[in-house]
C-alpha cells in the first residue's frame, strides 16, 4: 500500500511548470499550470508550492521552497521535465506525477534511471490529468472548479480522455468519487500497484479500470484474485481490434496483446468486464449501492405494461430468470387492488402512486422467490409524482441483501425522479435494459464472491 501512498496522501506538494513555455504540439502551457494551480489551492487541503521555472509566480528554485514537498506534479516539455524530475530526486520528494506527454526512448531511459538512482515513485508520463483524491482535496487536473463529490468508487485510467469522460460523467450525475489515476505511459506506477492501494483503500468501495495494456499480467491476475475478496473490480479494455491495438500503441506506449488473452486473464482474475463507457459506469454505480445478487430470480415491479414487458425481454437475454412469485405473494396484491394481475412482471396500473408501490414493493421483496427486483416508474401516461419515489429507499432498506434498481424510463421523468432518489442507496436507468444489465452485473459479483 506504501509504494504508492505519498502519491494520493502528501502533506505537501510543489506544482513544477512554466508561465513563458508553450509547446507547438503538446499540453505544456501557462493556461494548463495557472489551473492546476488554482485547483490545488481550491481543493487541497495540505501546502501547495509554486514553481514557475520562468521565474514569474511563486518560487523559481527547489532551494528556495520553506519544506520539502512529498510529491511534485511536473507540466513541462519532456527535457525540462526529466531535469526537473532529477532535481527532485535529489532533495528527497518522494513522487512525481509527470502530466506532460511525447517522451522518447532517451526521456524514458533518463526517468527510469533517476527512478531506479533515488527510488522516487513516477506516475507517468503523459497522464494528463495526474490524481484526484476527494479525501483531501488533492486535485491536480487543470479544468477548472471541475471536483467530484466524496464517495466511494475509485477508478484507474490509462487514457486521459476516457478518465475525463468517467470524470464529467461523475460530476454532472453527482456519483460519489475516492480516488483518480490518469497513469499514462506507466513507465513506473503502473495499475498492479494501484489496485493494491485501492484494494487497501477504506473509502473505495468499487474499482473501475480503463486499460490500453499491461506489462505484468501474472502480477495484475494475483492482485486482483485478492481484492475481488472484498470490493469488486470492473474492467473495460480499448484495443481489441488489430487496428484499434495500433493506435494504442502509439496513444500510451502500451502493448495491447490480443483480446483472448486479456479476456482469459480477466476471468482468472474475477474481474468483471464491460464493453464500453456507459455499462462502466452503470455497473459501477449499481455495485457502489446494492449488494451482490445471490441468485438468478429478478421480479419486475411497474406502473406501465410494455416496459415491463421489455425488461421482461432483457432478463431473458441476460441470462437472468423472472421469478416465479409464490400464490401466497400473489394473493395478497391482488387482493389487496383488484385489476392488478401479480404475475410477474407485474403491472399495477397507470394510476399506482406510492402507498401502492410501497405495499407491492414490500411484498416482492419479502417473496423467497425473488432475489433482485427492478422497478419501473413513469410519470408520462401515469399519475406517479416525483415524490412518490421517496417510499422506494425506505422498502428496500428493509431488504438490505437483496438489490433493488429503478428505472424512470426516459428522459425529463429520469432526471425529475432523480432529483428525489440520486443521493440515495437506489441506482438508476433511463432504460430497463440497462437496469437489467446492472442486476447481471451485480449477480456476476455474487458468482465471485460465492467462489471464494
């Protein structure tokens, strides 16, 4: 855990830039280091040290900074960098996080060997965007104000641009975020070390990973045997195709390998695979929330017939079961609103407000028949209000062992029900495929978690 700790965890840190160099093709730039800048003294709540090589804001030598930084954040041109790598080393910083990109082979050389010379931890180069850690505020990306709430889903990204993409998805939906690592080249802190710190890390629930590459795939297949224990992993993998495995590359100096054998790899690890952004982050939200699934058995609990019966659809092709209700389940709702038939999936009719969702929802649940429900709820064509979604959380709290997903199907219902359930314990999906997807997710985690 302590090989990369400093990098997520310094007391201090000294922000290494220029306000003069722009390079013609590259992200060093004054705009780039004033906000990372201004994040840091934002967001951060140890000393931040300014290093203008330039000379021009804050400190224009190591020397001349009051303490030692723990960790340095370098936005330069790849020789400058290398020089101000070196010259850290030799006070005694204890990491680097290199965000500038376009190293060669000699660059590359001249880091590992000041690694290799003053045991420094680099995270890098070309990451980007560096590290977010919402526990202390540690924030060196440089779109300003841009700061996901504290939660508890950790994600490792070697693109820059996927892990902005999972960024301002966090931010805009308001997911809770531990920690962010762009890392680049990973010519040293590469994902094994990561995992082991997030693994150990008591406010990461979840782990999602977005990989070009890897070096050692029996060390990653090890360490994520271990973690799988107790937090789960998602795994989304670019360069699956020989022409996509190119670009990767040349994109971050990563070899892809063939998809076979990351996909084997994967399975032997446990991890949970997904194929692309959006299922990451679905899946990550479910798994933040709601236990693992213990069996097969979903029910389907709605106020509008033809989506339920598409997310009927979607549990087949999932290779998920519609659970059978027992009489005694049934009896009780139809009893209980005569025109309901409590087959399932079951439709309450469009006029089901929360005292008929909050009786129904109880009795699924409490069925021992059913091991994960999906609720669907629309506000078009219905008299469901809003408000009416508060009862869902509370049933389901009841049930702590069994996942509980809601699908405000659309797009202005979505974000009107999401406004009353986001910041609670229930996931949700503007489709119910993509509920459907989740709870498969979350059965596959209790797959895992029965294994060991």
């Amino acid at each position: 855990m302590d090989e990369v700790k400093v990098i997520f965890e310094p007391q201090k840190v000294v922000l290494i830039g220029s306000s003069k160099i722009r390079e013609k093709v590259g992200m060093t730039s004054p705009r780039l280091f004033k906000s990372v800048i201004y994040n840091m003294k934002k967001f951060f709540h140890g000393k931040t040290y300014v290093l203008d090589v330039d000379g021009k804001a804050g400190y224009d030598k190591l020397s001349k900074l009051p303490k030692i930084p723990e960790l340095a954040v370098i936005m330069l041109p790849p020789k400058h960098s290398v020089e101000q790598a070196e010259k850290c080393a030799k006070i005694s910083v204890k990491a680097l996080v290199m965000i500038t990109g376009g190293y060669g082979d000699e660059r590359r050389q001249q880091l590992l060997k000041i690694k290799e010379e003053y045991d420094i931890k680099i995270l890098g180069p070309n990451t980007i965007m560096g590290v977010i850690n919402t526990a202390n505020g540690l924030n060196t990306t440089f779109e300003r104000n841009v700061m996901p709430k504290k939660g508890n889903i950790a994600v490792i990204s070697q693109s820059g641009g996927v892990g902005a993409c999972l960024l301002d998805w966090a931010c805009f939906y308001d997911v809770g975020i531990s920690k962010f690592a762009f890392v680049g080249d990973k010519i040293d802190v590469d994902d094994v070390a990561l995992l082991r710190y997030y693994g150990n890390d008591r406010n990461t629930r979840v782990i999602c990973l977005y990989m070009e590459g890897i070096k050692n795939g029996r060390k990653f297949v090890e360490e994520a045997r271990k973690i799988v224990k107790k937090k789960p992993i998602l795994a989304l993998k670019g360069g699956i195709t020989q022409e996509s495995a190119k670009r990767a590359r040349s994109h971050t100096a990563s070899i892809a390998g063939s998809d076979e054998i990351f996909d084997a790899a994967f399975k032997k690890a446990r991890i949970i695979r997904v194929i692309d952004i959006e299922e990451l982050m679905n899946a990550a939200v479910a798994l933040s929330k709601q236990p693992p699934m213990r069996g097969d058995n979903i029910a389907i609990v709605s106020n509008v017939g033809g989506p339920a019966i598409l997310a009927a659809d979607a549990v087949a092709r999932n290779n998920l079961n519609l659970a059978s209700l027992s009489e005694k389940t049934k009896r009780k709702i139809e009893s209980s609103y005569p025109g309901v038939n409590a087959t399932n999936p079951i439709d309450m009719i469009a006029d089901a407000r929360a005292e008929r969702y909050s009786k129904v929802l109880q009795l699924v649940l409490a069925d021992k028949n059913v091991d994960g429900v999906l609720i669907i709820n629309m506000l078009k064509s219905c008299f469901f209000e809003p408000e009416d979604a508060e009862v869902i959380p509370k049933i389901a709290a009841k049930y702590p062992e069994k996942p509980v997903v809601d699908v405000p199907a659309g797009g202005e219902d979505f974000a009107l029900v999401y406004n009353v359930l986001g910041n609670t314990n229930i996931p949700l999906y503007d489709l119910p495929g993509k509920a459907v997807k989740a709870l498969k997710v979350l059965r596959a985690y209790g797959k895992i978690i029965e294994k060991h």
